[in-house]
C-alpha cells in the first residue's frame, strides 16, 4: 500500500506536492498510492489547474487541487487508511 516516504519518494514535483496536501488536508486519512497522485493530477489539470502557476503560488490554483483532492476522498477514488490506522 503505502511506502516509506523520503526526499526522493514521490520521485516527481507534482506527486511530492499532492503526498504533502493529502497530508495536510486529510491528515492521516489516506494510503499514499502513487497512481492515485496521478489521478488527481489529471483531474486538477482538466479542470483548468496548472502546476506552473501553482508552483509559482497561485492560490487559485492551491486551493482548485485542495479541492479535487476532498473530492476524490468523497467519491471514495482514494485509498482510505482503516479506522485503527487513521490515528497514528
């Protein structure tokens, strides 16, 4: 499921940077799948996101991604963490 996350995993800007929201917008409440970050990117970029401008700070651009990500958990597209596992 999930793996040990260093400073070279994700091994792509776009997947370190969607690990980090998910940490912090759901935190705790998902397993870190890879193909599941690109996923949401696909989604954030079809729905007029862009990772140039985000990455240059446009707030637009953070919170669309917040939002496909809260989406996504919603519509159960993300692998949630199990009840026990949430907490830690």
């Amino acid at each position: 499921m999930g793996g040990d996350v260093t400073p070279k995993t994700p091994p792509r800007a776009d997947q370190r940077y969607i690990h980090a929201l998910l940490d912090t917008v759901l935190a705790g409440k998902v397993e870190h799948v890879p193909a599941e970050y690109d996923l949401l990117s696909r989604v954030f970029l079809k729905a007029g996101g862009s990772w140039s401008r985000l990455f240059k700070g446009s707030p637009v651009d953070v919170d669309l991604l917040k939002r496909v990500c809260r989406r996504a958990f919603k519509l159960d597209l993300l692998t949630k963490k199990r009840k026990w596992e949430a907490k830690s």
